[in-house]
C-alpha cells in the first residue's frame, strides 16, 4: 500500500503446538445445536461427508480455490466456517500449494506450527481412522504444509483454531490489512462479493455461482496478472527478473495478485494489485471503475508509482521489508 498503510496480512512466527491438554474438545456448542438468539445463523450449506478415507477424495486434491471443509471432525464447527474462508481469502487467496515466504499453504502455517499441527492430529486420526488413518499422516512428517492436500490442511487448520482458543495465529494484531472476525456467526454471506472478494465455493456449482457477481473475467486470474506485470515492465521501464522478483513478493502481500481486492483499511480505501489509493489513481487519468475492471491499469498506475517514488521495485520492496507499507 501507499504510505500509512498496514501491512498486508501476514502470520506470526508461533511455536509448536503442545500437548493433547492444549487441544481438549472445543467448549463452543457443537454445530448441529441452533446458535444462541443474539447470533446470527450462518448461510453456510453442510459439509459433505468423505467417507472413510477423505484424504484420497478428489475433493482432497483439489488445491485451488473455495470450497466447503474437507473436514468435518472433532474439532469442526459449522459457526466458523464463513471465519475458515475469510481467513485463506486473507492468508493465501485460495492457493493450498502457496510456498512463497516462511509461511506457507491456504492457512499459511509456519514450519513449526505445522508440525504442531501433525502432532495434536494425531489422537483423532488414529480414533476415528485407524492405521489407515495414522499411516497417511506419517506420510506428511517432514513434509512441507504446501505439500498437504486439502484434506489435512484443513483438518490443521481446525484442530488449531480449537473452537477459537488457537484464533491469535491468524489475528490482524500481526499487522494483517484485513480483519477476519472470529467470533461465532460473524461473517457472513456465502459467498460475498461486496465482502473479502470471495470466489464462488464448490468450482462448477452452477447454482451458487450463479448468485456471485465479480469484476474478475475468466482469464482474469493471479497467474495471468503476474505474467502482465512481468511483461509490462519489461518493455515500459526495462526491469529485469530481479525487479519482477521483487514486484511479485510486494504485491503478494498486496493483493496476492488479485485485481478486484479493495481494503476499506480507515486510512484506505486502497485499490487493486498494487493497493493504490484513488488520488494518485485519478492523477493517472483513470476513474476508479475503470481501474478496477482493467488488471493493465492497475500494473500501469502501480507501476508508475513505484517508479516515481522509489525508482525501482527492489528499492521498493527493500522499504516494504522494513515498514511493512510502500
């Protein structure tokens, strides 16, 4: 973002789970209770049952995107399933193969919470899969979140939140420019494209999709955009790979490259790719729906920014690195 701005969402560096004591069941009322009058029932379809082995569905595999938990055991609650997505909107963008920085997957885990995670699955996995259950999690020891299908990410995911007492790894106290609220029923709206920018849940469900409206078109994807930029500033300003390394790491923690993000931040509201606020955006000739619809503008004005006022991509990224805003 432009000067004052948070720092796009990032997780703290935790320690380790512990101990099966720090994960007893979740005190929250199970999901199949009616919520309290003061909280508001979410629309949240049910999550499908896997059957035996959900790990090997292809559900499981299917590491791009939104869909609804892949988990559905001891420690899901349907209350927070709306908070789940907002907080891979926020971490990940809906990538589960994420690997760019030390914090990695949908969720973007540490290393060590990770291996936390593995840990304090393992009673469950073993009780309610057996040996079965308990060789496809060895299987992961060692292994890289990223790696993970779904499936386990997402049973992590919920076995650390822990009916809200593991929420602080995903809090905005960490610098993060989007707040997901972790209390029950909080967020809502399935999907909303007024809210977090989520993309349709369940790819290909024709009857969800259908009530989602987004200024994103088909071709129109965090890939394609990285390839726009790199191109771009290559012929306009002559930035090399170095440059476009440091362009892509910056507007990760943007934006994760995603046009159509907008953070209503109180110091915002700040625009697309490159978190751009709209006075400097006007100041490029372009009104904001104009600038919204159009990834190549927004590589155009936020490029032209850097330029500007650092000069360079890498030199911005470097000021990036130290305050966490360009």
């Amino acid at each position: 973002m432009l000067a004052a701005t948070l720092a796009a969402a990032t997780m703290a560096l935790p320690t380790a789970l512990t101990a099966p004591a720090a994960l007893a069941a979740p005190s929250v009322s199970p999901s199949a209770e009616e919520p309290p009058p003061n909280e508001r029932a979410p629309r949240v379809p049910d999550a499908p049952d896997l059957g035996d082995a959900p790990w090997t569905t292809p559900e499981a595999r299917d590491m791009v995107g939104y869909r609804l938990s892949t988990y559905t055991g001891k420690y899901y609650d349907k209350r927070f399933e709306q908070y789940r997505l907002c907080v891979i909107q926020r971490e990940s963008g809906g990538r589960y193969g994420e690997s760019s920085s030390a914090h990695i997957g949908a969720y973007q885990f540490s290393y060590s919470l990770a291996a936390g995670a593995l840990r304090a699955m393992r009673p469950e996995i073993e009780a309610v899969y057996g040996r079965p259950g308990l060789a496809a999690l060895d299987r992961l020891e060692g292994k890289p979140m990223y790696t993970w299908n779904r499936f386990w990410q997402d049973a992590a995911f919920w076995t650390t939140f822990n009916g809200g007492r593991g929420w602080s790894h995903w809090s905005s106290q960490w610098g993060a420019s989007w707040n997901c609220d972790h209390t029950p029923n909080a967020e809502s709206g399935w999907p909303s494209s007024s809210r977090y920018h989520y993309a349709p849940i369940e790819r290909g469900a024709k009857d969800r999709s259908a009530q989602v409206t987004t200024q994103v078109t088909p071709r129109a994807t965090p890939e394609s955009n990285l390839a726009q930029a790199r191109s771009f500033i290559r012929e306009r300003y002559g930035w090399g790979y170095p440059e476009f390394r440091a362009l892509k790491a910056m507007w990760w923690r943007e934006s994760n490259w995603r046009h159509d993000v907008i953070n209503n931040h109180p110091n915002g509201p700040w625009y697309g790719l490159g978190q751009v606020n709209g006075g400097f955006i006007a100041s490029r000739g372009y009104s904001i729906k104009e600038y919204m619809k159009s990834p190549l503008a927004q590589i155009k004005v936020g490029a032209a920014y850097i330029k500007e006022r650092y000069g360079s991509p890498t030199k911005a990224w470097s000021f990036w690195q130290s305050n966490g805003w360009y």
